[in-house]
C-alpha cells in the first residue's frame, strides 16, 4: 500500500491496468499518492468512478474517484465535476483512515445523497466512510443507512475501500454487531424508526439482502418489547444469504410456540453456525432469554414466580458469557433480568443485579466519552 493514501482494491485495479499493453495510450490517468499512472484507449466520467477502456475485446476497469487525480490526453465531459467531488471523497477517506471521524464526515456527507442508492467502488469509499463516522459517535441512528448501503454493495462483490483497518462488518455475513436487536428499552424506538427509514430508501430492484436484513431484525426488535407477540418465523431457506439466515435462526429462537420448539430452534442455530463470531453467540442468548421470559409472563399458578425467575437467569447468560462486547446486549438482558425479578417478587435480586446494569451503562457511558489521541493531517 501507498501510504494510506490507496487501499489494496485501488492497487491491484492500479497493477492490472499498469501491466497492460504500452500500445494503449490515447488516455493517461494520474492517480493520488504518487501511483504509476494508468494508460487506456479511453475513459468515461461515470458516477461510479472513471471508467477506462483497455482495449476493443477487454471490459472497462472502474477507478474510484477518491484515487484519480487527472486525467491527460483526452477531452472527457463532466471530468472537471467528478475530480473535484474525488478530491473531497479522497480527503474524507484518508482522515477516516488516520481517525479523524470528525473531520471526515462533513466532506462524505455532502455526496452522500448523490451516491447512497449507487453501487461501485466511489459508493463503497462514502458508505463505509460515513458508517465509520457513526460509529465513531456512538450514533446508531445514523450508522443504519450507511450500513445497508455496504450490506447491499457488499453482497454484491463489492469490497472494503478501508482494508487496512480493522473491520467494522461480520465478513461472514455483513452484519453489524452494534445494530443489535436486543437494545436496552430506551434506545429501540431510534433503532425501529432508523431500520423503517433505511427500508423506505430501497427501490424493490434494491432491497435485496439489505431488506430482507432490516425487515427480520424490526421483527426481533419489535419481539423484545415486553407485550409482544411475534409472528412465527419463516424460513429463509439454504440459499438466503448469510445475514438472512442468520437472522431467521435468531427470529426462530424468539418467535418459538414453546421451550421444545425454543431448543429446537437453538440447536439449529449452534448446528449452522458452530463456530459463531461472540457478537451472535451473544445475540443467540438473548433470543433465548426473550422466549423464556414471554413464556414465563403467560404462565399462571404457582409455577409463575419460578419461572420468572428462569428466565431471569436465562438473561443472566449473556453478561456472563463474556460475548458482547458493544455493551448494548449485556445491558438488554440485565435490565429485562431486572424486570423479571421483580416480577416474582424477589426485590433482593433484582436490586443486586439492578446494580450490575448501572455499572455496565456506566462503563459504556466512559468508553463512548473517551478521547483517544488522534493523527489529524491537513489534508
């Protein structure tokens, strides 16, 4: 890599185009970071990226504009408006990079509506810029509709523009860890309208993975509330894709009729999934604890207070697991803990574990507000 000024997407587009024939030469391409430039027999200003013909028989190859500098040697129309957006998306890009979030969102959202319902590598660097930038702040909301863009490119091939930092997606199935749908009470209603809105802003042709995505975990989400009662899941069959899937086992696991079909249900998911990333182990959990704890809220006589206080337990499985490491899950299941123990009548309880949530919201509340030293360019 190029200082962080190319990924290694742009460098291997940058080798297979420097290693074509010296012949193609009517178009001389001048890439960022100081890069071997690119020759062609031409080049059209898409929205997508510049898109340079190599020759009659060969596919133009697509350079996003964030690595494009100039173009020399041919008259290109609307060249002049894509190069100055690419300068914007560069500098956004490589301030992600050294982490100056804050620095960097301004020039990614300003071309964010131009590019939000695009696909190619230029959608890839804004969409997974700006969801970096979400995150960064701790803004769920916000991280939502970015996150659905790199779900619905991604699924489609399109790779990480940010490949030398650490992953912000489950490569296994491009899902989030911290869009959750198990939250704590007060953050779901952000979540659900958040996961309405990004769903409003796909077209039928684009929903895809990412709709089907929003559509499962509103479901969960909208299971978790304390009155709920869910629709049986559906199965999104061997070829749903792996977030899908994924999700259908998690909705099966809340939605289950009963504790055997609720066994049933997480044993498939384990069976699937034997070796889950921790995140989803966490959210296996607490489908798990969501289930027993509607069960024990139906269940009348004298066997309720004990199984209230099963579920409770059921809940107490998360943190002690060790598996979430956003905080969010955690938080979830020991404030429905909480709430079933008071339920069965044991206050003593669900005081001592009231006091366990207050320190886990307390430890998230430091690790959101902590200032970690930044390199920030003048770039």
């Amino acid at each position: 890599m190029i200082g962080t000024t190319l990924t290694r997407v742009a460098l291997a587009i940058i080798t297979s185009l420097a290693s074509a024939s010296p012949a193609l030469s009517d178009v001389t391409v001048i890439l960022r970071g100081g890069a071997e430039p690119v020759k062609g027999l031409g080049a059209v200003a898409a929205l997508r990226g510049l898109e340079v013909q190599q020759g009659t028989s060969k596919a133009a190859v697509t350079l996003p504009w964030d690595i494009v500098r100039d173009v020399e040697g041919a008259t290109i129309p609307s060249l002049e408006s894509e190069l100055a957006i690419g300068q914007d998306l560069w500098r956004g890009r490589i301030r992600v990079e050294r982490g100056d979030e804050a620095l960097a969102e301004p020039l990614l959202t300003k071309h964010w509506d131009r590019y939000r319902l695009q696909d190619g590598p230029t959608t890839a660097v804004i969409a997974e810029g700006l969801l970096r930038c979400a995150l960064a702040k701790n803004d769920l909301r916000a991280a939502v509709e970015p996150w659905f863009v790199c779900l619905r490119i991604g699924s489609n091939g399109e790779p990480s523009r940010y490949s030398d930092l650490p992953a912000v997606l489950d490569d296994s199935t491009g899902l989030l860890p911290e869009i959750s749908p198990f939250l704590p009470s007060a953050m779901r209603p952000d979540l659900a309208g958040a996961l309405r809105d990004a769903a409003k802003s796909l077209s039928a042709a684009q929903a895809g993975v990412a709709g089907e995505s929003a559509a499962r975990l509103a479901r969960i989400l909208a299971a978790t509330e304390r009155d709920a009662t869910p629709t049986p899941a559906v199965d999104p069959g061997r070829d749903a894709a792996p977030a899908v899937r994924v999700l259908g086992l998690i909705e099966s696991i809340v939605s289950a009729p009963d504790a055997r079909a609720a066994a049933k249900a997480v044993a498939e998911f384990e069976r699937i999934f034997p070796e889950a990333p921790a995140y989803l182990s966490a959210w296996k959990f607490a489908a798990a604890g969501t289930h027993a704890a509607r069960v024990a809220r139906a269940t009348v006589g004298d066997t309720r207070s004990r199984a209230l206080e099963a579920a409770a337990l059921a809940f107490l499985a998360v943190p002690a697991s060790g598996l979430d490491k956003s905080g969010l899950v955690d938080a979830y299941a020991l404030e429905e803990a909480v709430s079933l123990l008071k339920e069965s009548g044991d206050n003593v309880s669900a005081a001592q574990v009231a006091t366990i949530l207050d320190e886990k919201v307390r430890d998230a509340r430091l690790r959101a507000n902590a200032s970690p030293e930044r390199t920030r360019g003048n770039s």
